[in-house]
C-alpha cells in the first residue's frame, strides 16, 4: 500500500470515529482509485466537508461534541484540511464542483422513517449556505425489482425530496429533480440488507447540464 493510501485510509478511519461519537450517518466510500494515491481527492474532500457540516450543525443546535480520544485524529484532519486549502487554492474550479450531500434512510418502499426526518431539515440548512449554487437531487435505489420500477421509484424519491426541501424554505428554481434507478449504487452488488440501505439513496450534487445528460443517456430518464 502507497503511502497515500496509508493517509487515506486513517483519514476515513478518524471520520468514522469522529461520526459515530456524534451519532452522524455516515458510511465511509469505498476508494476504487487506481495507482499512485495522494491520500486525497473529491471523494475525501466531500466526506470530509461533510463530517464538518454535520458538526456544525450540531454545535449550533447546542450539542457537546465529543471528540474524546481522537485528539490525534483530529490533528491530522486538521493537516488534511490544510492540504486541501491548497489543492483548493491551485485548482477551485474542479474542487468545488465535486461538492455532494448523501441522504440515507428510505425503506425499501419509498418511506422515510420518522427519525429520519430531521436530516431533511439539515439538507435544507446545508443548501442556505450555498446561495449562490443550483442543486441537483438525484434518486437512487438498490438492486431489488425491475429496471423499470427502480427508475419510477428514483425519480419519485428525488421529486419528493425536492418537495421537502421547498417546504423548507429553498427556492424552487434553484433545486431540480431526476432519478438513475440502480445505476448509481454506493455499494455495487450489494446483498445483505444493510448494504442494500446504502443504495436507497438520494444525492445533492451542484447542478451540472453535463450531469443531467449523463444520466439520461445512461438511464433513458426524460
């Protein structure tokens, strides 16, 4: 292993932790990077802008957060950040628009449990911050059922957050909606029940035409 990928893998292991202290949902990505690692890249940089967003939003809320022995992780969180405010500096353009926001918690169905509903309210926070962006909310599912359902079923997930996230404050010319089935899963081939909830999914990405051709042409979506 390269030693890139020796900081990219403690940097996933400091996130982790780091959420499970401050019971924050979150599912480090399997890295499918080939060849010389740097230890970081978008993929890294989204999570860890996302344990940030998460913690701040806590914090705001009035919660402790607790970092309790993982101060050594957190020193080298800090130096990841600082590497990334340079990769930042040099190339803004291709780091921003790599920004995501995973949701997690639909039933195989389509429902959303009721404990999962303020993180809804957190999507919507995290969208303030960004006024200036036009948002992309792309339904997902797992494997299970026809091609033809899970496309249905994604777009109606991604329209339905949408909605959510309007009666929340955010303004509707600034989110669309489009749904790629079980064509995006974060956990390929997936089979027990906890990876297959991996999959049922929506994602927040910045709106991108490229993107929303991308998926069309990849899922058939109109």
């Amino acid at each position: 292993m390269t030693n890139g990928k020796r900081k990219c893998e403690a940097l996933k292991a400091i996130r982790k932790q780091i959420a499970d202290l401050n019971n924050i949902q979150y599912v480090p990505c399997e890295c499918t990077h080939s060849g010389e690692c740097m230890g970081t890249c978008p993929t890294c940089e989204r999570e860890r802008q996302y344990i940030e967003e998460q913690l701040t939003i806590k914090k705001k809320k009035g919660n402790i957060l607790k970092v309790m022995g993982v101060a050594a992780g957190l020193s080298a969180l800090t130096s990841f950040q600082e590497a990334v405010a340079q990769e930042k500096s040099m190339n803004a353009d291709s780091t921003s628009t790599k920004l995501e926001w995973d949701y997690y918690g639909f039933d195989f169905n389509g429902d959303v449990p009721p404990a999962q509903w303020r993180q809804f309210d957190e999507m919507a926070e995290f969208i303030s911050k960004y006024p200036n962006d036009t948002f992309l909310v792309v339904g997902h599912t797992d494997s299970r059922g026809s091609d033809a359902y899970n496309q249905k079923l994604s777009e109606s997930r991604a329209k339905y957050t949408r909605q959510i996230l309007i009666e929340r404050g955010v303004d509707p010319n600034r989110i669309q909606a489009i749904g790629c089935g079980e064509k995006g899963p974060r956990i390929p081939n997936a089979e027990t029940e906890p990876e297959h909830e991996q999959n049922r999914r929506v994602t927040l990405e910045r709106y991108s035409p490229q993107r929303v051709e991308e998926i069309k042409k990849e899922t058939g979506a109109k």
